[in-house]
C-alpha cells in the first residue's frame, strides 16, 4: 500500500541551503586554533528552508 508523502521542504533561494558559515577572522590565537565567526543567513534565520506564504482565504474547510 502506497502511502501519502509530504512535500519536500523548500530550500531557502538565498542561501541554497547552506545557512550557517564560518568566517575566518585572520591569524590564530595563543593555543593555534583558527579564530572564526558563525553567520547566519538573515533570510531563513540559519534554519535553510524557506518559509512557504499560503493563502488561506479561498480554502475550503
């Protein structure tokens, strides 16, 4: 039996999907370790998917 499945969740088209980096300030500090920043896509809020709008006002209940 086949069963209903849910629609792919839509990537966000700022990011592709990619929502998180890490940016690399320059130079290391006193233990070696790179010193970096994590930024987050301002579109989807570092989640990768986009919000779908629906508009409900033609919906039939």
């Amino acid at each position: 039996m086949a069963y209903p499945t849910s629609p792919a969740p839509r990537i966000c088209p700022a990011c592709d999907g990619f929502a998180s980096v890490a940016i690399t300030l320059g130079g290391r500090d006193v233990r070696g370790h790179l010193r970096t920043i994590t930024a987050h896509c301002p579109v989807c809020h570092g989640t990768g998917i986009a919000r779908t709008r629906r508009n409900w006002e033609g919906a039939r209940a």
